[in-house]
RNA sequence: CGGGGCGUAGCGCAGUCCGGUAGCGCGCCUGCUUUGGGAGCAGGAGGUCCCGGGUUCGAAUCCCGGCGCCCCGACCA
C-alpha cells in the first residue's frame, strides 16, 4: 500500500482488501498455528450476537442445546463409508495422550454426527422419544491445505444441529425448515441474501442424502457457502446401529438430519458490506451500534461535552441501543472518526462546543446514502429519538442493497457454454442454466471455467421459464441449475 | 503438493547486488502546545537482523542446509 494507512481498493485486489480489513478493524490475527486464527473481540463481538440470534431462532423451533466431546474415536467416523472418504484427507489425528501412544486414534472432530448419533441410539428406544432435536456450539477442525481468515481455517467455531425423526417426510420437513431458518437470518441479520438450493451429488455432504445449502453472493461476485441443512435419511443411524420401535412395534432406523453455519458467516459479512474505508457492520450484528465522540477545545469545553456525551449515551442504552463513548483524551476527533469507520460502527454522534451552544447533535453515518452528505445535525432530542429508526433503516437498507447486487449479478436462461464462459471468466456472478444431470457436465466446467453448480435452486429462486436444454448442448434439461466461481 | 513472494524494533519497510558493527515511517513512553476528518515540537524506550553450519580479521549482507509465513493454483462435507 502507498499509504498504509488506506485500505487497499476491493477494485485493485479484493484479496488484498479482505485480508487487511480482517486484520485492521481488528476482527482476527494470524496465531502461531498455521491455518489457525484468533478472533479478537470486536470480531468476536459479531459473532456472538450471531450465536445469540441464532440460538433464540433455533429455541422457537423446539431445538435444545447439548455438548459433545472434541475427540472422537477413529472407529466411529470409519462405520460411514461414504463419510469417511469424503472426510480423511481433512481430519487431524491424536495418536498420544498421557505420555503413550493411543491403542485407537482420535481424531479431532470435523463434524459430529457419528458421535451423536451413536449417543442418540442410548437415549432413544421408542417412537414416543422421537423426534430428538439437539444442537451444539463448538469448535471442529479440518485441517486445510489453504486457509483463509473466517472463510477456511482448520479450526472454526459453528453450531451443528442433529436431530432424529420417526420418519421420511419428518426429516426432510426438519431439513428444510432450518435452511429457512438459515436464510433468514442471513437476509435479516447479516443482510446478506443467499439462494438455497439442493446441492448436485458431487457437492452434497460426505454421507448425506441430500444437501441444501445457503449461497451468497460475494462482491467480486464469488459464491460463498454460507450455510448447509443435510437429509441424512438412515445412513448415519444404521452406521451406529441406531434403532427405535415403531408405533406399530417394528424395529426401525431413525431419519436424522444435520445442519451448520459457522463463523465464515462473519467473512461473508466483510464480503458482503465492507468498502474501501473498512468494514461494515449491520446494526443488529454490531457490537457498538452508535460510537460518541467528544469534541472539545480546553478542559471546560471537555468537562461539558463529556457531560453530554454522559447523558446522551444514558438516554440511548435506555432506548435499547448499544452505545460507547469514546473519551480517549490522546486522540484527536479525526483519528476517532477513521477508526471506528474502519470498523463498520453503523452510527457517530459528534458532540462539540458548536453542537452544546445550538442545541444539536451530529450524527454521522457509516453508510451514506445516495446523494447525501455522511454528517446530519438535528436538534439534540430529534436526534436521540432518530436514532433506533435510522439503525433499523439501515439495517433494511444493506439487506436490499444485497439483493439488489445479487440480482444485477445474476443471469437468467443462459444456454451457450460460450456465453457462459463469458460471465464467469469476465464479470463473475450466478449464472442460471439449464443442466442433464450428467456429472461429466459439472467436472467441465469445473476444469475449464473453475466454477461448479452452487444449487439446483429451490422454487422461489427460479427462473420463470425453465430452461429445456442443458447448458452443455447435450440432452434435455433435468434442472435449472446455478453456477458460479466459488470460495 | 506445484508456482511466486517474504522473514531486519509492536506494525510497515529500507539496507543484502558491492561484507566494516543497524536505519526510516508509523506506533509506544514523558512533557508542553493541540483537538469539528488520520496533530505539532522536544526528549526517550525498544533489535538473538527466522534458525543451524561454513567462509572471513570482520556476516543482516557471501556459501550450504533447515524452518516458518503470505499470495496464486491443486484440494475444500
């Protein structure tokens, strides 16, 4: 950077700007274990408001909070065929403990569904226990080859819920359910949009029936998985020898599900809403909603105006708001100013000797809309009372600005490859096509435009007319199918 | 695992080609003056120059061997 105070531009190096936007607004460092991070406590901050709506979210839907061990016996994840395969080149393996070695390793979880669903099978003996609905906060690791800061570390932070269901159709209503749940917290709380979708099988989680995923649309016009809901049907039931009896006394498998977001949410946030002056964040995520800023001359004027700030700070925590006052006496307005912009806080109330004599206060915003000035300076108690509307606008007003990215970035009955090719290789973004189901058609693509099939998009995503050919010119339209390069 | 880059003060870097005992900016500490968009002046603290060997009177610099990190790719339920 020229100035190293400056953010590198998304334009010049969207990379780049990722990387110093996470570390300069202090949301994460680099640790000393490579490919893992620590998440300092404005970072931390987003992702505990996330928890905490998310578990108020999974709580309205009946689910219930357990935990689960860290370590899992190597046998267990091996009675899942496909699941092991799917997860051995990730898994990071304890083979000593107490001075010896392991007669059995123990890996060191990627996710938990053999664990719990063997533990599920002690608890569960009839139909009257079902369905059991449980999710658990914790911390897997999947030992990557290229980490990247919330997008891919080898340890993150998530929820996986699990649940098991006397039937089919129970499960897979569960399955769908939490991906709606998912996309509503994403478009009302990060306000970032995602399509959903079933995933292709060459995408869908190792042992799973059917996956659906949460795809967000990044600003470099990346799709980011932001969220996946499994139908796991009796796979992982029958590996763990998991039975109940049935209302009409026969022994059955349960259907199970499982479903996760993680702390990558909190890249796709960046992604989503960041620009060249930092981070972003939305009201309801934002650990501080509204920072106050003091301004002031000599001491007199510094005693009244951090009286002020006192009492406007008061006023907003009693309205719900969460406020700081930022009285640090060694730096002057202007760096205050930069460095809370830097960290996306929605609000800034500047109050100075100017804004004392008139009566006012000056809002400042993070965001500024269209055509207008970033600073307002209303009366002080029209000002106050602003403010819990102007942050729920705002929060509004990112979600839209998402979706409406989103859709000018989306293509719609494209059906040359040639075309295609184009889009992604150009612009980026989601391109809707016809496609045959035909795996050969994916690893094309995947080779020759390094973009993959993000969904089979579910009803209200698709396009009005549905395409009757595949994309590759071969055969019929199985599907519409969504395509896009990929974090 | 392939390609590229980089390891020098807390951070960002120069110095390395051409060997001579370590420097700049920011940050930090003290004081004074400042404070409505990244303050100024003065004084000050802070370094196994990634590690190990070698060459040399002398190595951040040259040679050999390691290690680590970042970026791009492969991979990524």
């Amino acid at each position: 950077m020229a100035d190293d105070r400056k953010l590198t531009p998304r334009s010049e190096d969207f990379a780049a700007w990722y990387n110093e936007i996470v570390q300069r607004a202090e949301l994460a460092d680099y640790s000393p274990v490579r490919g893992s991070m620590v998440i300092r406590p404005w970072g931390y901050g987003i992702w505990e408001r996330m928890q905490r709506a998310l578990d108020d979210m999974f709580k309205a839907t009946g689910h219930e909070n357990a935990y689960f061990p860290l370590l899992i016996p190597m046998s267990f994840i091996e009675k899942e065929k496909e699941h092991v395969e799917g997860f051995k080149p990730e898994l990071a393996i304890v083979t000593h403990a107490g001075g010896k070695e392991l007669e059995e390793p123990l890996l060191i979880r990627p996710t938990s569904e053999t664990v719990i669903l063997e533990m599920f099978g002690k608890w569960v003996q009839s139909y009257r226990d079902l369905p059991l609905l449980i999710n658990q906060w914790a911390n897997v690791m999947r030992w990557e080859l290229r980490p990247r800061l919330f997008l891919r570390t080898a340890e993150f932070l998530w929820q996986e819920g699990h649940t098991a269901h006397a039937s089919a159709e129970e499960a897979e209503e569960e399955t769908l359910r939490m991906l709606g749940v998912y996309r509503d917290f994403m478009e009302n709380w990060i306000g970032m949009p995602p399509i959903t979708g079933l995933k292709s099988e060459s995408e869908k989680f190792a042992g799973a029936v059917r996956t659906y995923a949460c795809e967000a649309l990044m600003q470099d016009n990346k799709a980011l998985q932001a969220g996946t809901s499994h139908f796991l049907g009796q796979n992982f039931s029958r590996a763990a020898d998991f039975t109940f009896q049935s209302e009409a006394g026969t022994e059955e498998y349960p259907w199970s599900t499982s479903w996760g977001v993680s702390t990558r949410m909190v890249g796709g946030m960046v992604m989503t809403h960041g620009d060249d002056d930092g981070l972003v964040v939305p009201p309801r995520l934002a650990p501080t909603q509204v920072v106050v800023v003091p301004i002031y001359r000599n001491d007199e004027e510094r005693s009244a105006t951090l009286a002020k700030a006192a009492e406007v700070e008061a006023r907003l925590r009693d309205d719900g708001v969460r406020v700081k006052v930022d009285g640090r006496d060694h730096l002057n307005p202007g760096a205050k100013f930069y460095e809370w912009e830097r960290k996306g806080v929605p609000l800034r109330v500047e109050i100075g000797p100017k804004d004392l004599e008139k009566g006012s206060l000056c809002i400042a915003r993070r965001v500024v809309p269209e055509g207008e000035k970033r600073k307002v300076f209303p009366a002080e108690a029209e000002a106050l009372a602003s403010i819990p509307g102007r942050l729920d606008a705002l929060q509004t007003d990112l979600r839209d600005r998402a979706v409406a990215r989103r859709e000018e970035n989306s293509y719609r009955g494209v059906s040359d490859w040639g075309e295609m090719k184009e889009i992604l290789e150009t612009k980026g973004g989601f391109v809707y096509t016809g496609w045959s189901g035909d795996p050969a058609v994916e690893a094309r693509a995947k080779e020759e435009l390094k973009a993959t099939i993000r969904v089979i998009p579910g009803e209200e995503f698709r396009s009005d007319t549905a395409p009757d050919r595949c994309i590759s010119g071969e055969g019929a339209a199985a599907h519409e199918v969504v395509w896009a390069r990929a974090y």
